[in-house]
C-alpha cells in the first residue's frame, strides 16, 4: 500500500485530468473534482463516485444548478496499488469510470467496454 498525504494525492489526480482527451472533458458542464479519504459508510470498496444527474437523464438544467460532483477516495485508491505507477493507473480508470456516469453510460455497459 502506498503512502500519499492528501495534497500529493490531489495533485496526482489534477496531473492524470490534465492528461485526459479532450473531446472527454470539453463536454463537462457544472461538474466539480473532489478527493475526500473516504466514502461516508466507510468502506474502502468504492474508489469513485458520480454524484449527480447525468447528461442524458438531464431536463431543463441551466442557472444556479448546484454543481455535480466526481469524487475519488485517496484511502481505497492508495490501498490497491503497490507503486506509483500503479497509482497513476487506477486514478485514470476511475476518472473516465467517473465522468462515463455524467455521460450516462452506465456500470454494465462501461464492463462491456473494459472500464468496469
């Protein structure tokens, strides 16, 4: 398990955004990137989370929404990776993972796709 303060955890998250298409993040619209330790029950089970309405499931949106949320947990993250590399791999799957859901590509068609 790797050993990251939260500040270098994030900055390794902006990195891995940055080097994301983008044709994958223009699109992102009112959406906030967030690192907390952990999710609220916990667990060290869930490495991401999309917390909002995704663009396919979306009516009239427009002024003053509150913003939707991508979530990555440092501690769940930094539990199953043994090196750095592996890291900077499990954050880029669980942002495209993450920003899938605002698309509305929901978990079964995103494990068709490999990114499940």
């Amino acid at each position: 398990m790797l050993d990251l303060d939260a500040s270098e955890f994030e900055r390794l998250v902006v990195d891995e955004l940055d080097l994301l298409p983008d044709d994958m993040v223009d699109g992102l619209d009112n959406v906030i990137f967030v690192v907390e330790d952990r999710p609220e029950d916990g667990t060290l089970d869930t490495l991401g989370l999309y917390d909002g309405v995704a663009l396919t499931e979306r009516g009239q949106y427009g002024f003053g929404e509150m913003p939707d949320r991508i979530v990555l947990f440092r501690e769940p993250l930094l539990a199953i990776c043994e090196t750095l590399d592996d890291l900077h791999d499990e954050i880029h799957i669980t942002l495209v993972h993450e920003i899938a859901h605002f698309y509305g590509i929901d978990d079964d068609r995103l494990h068709e796709l490999g990114w499940g």
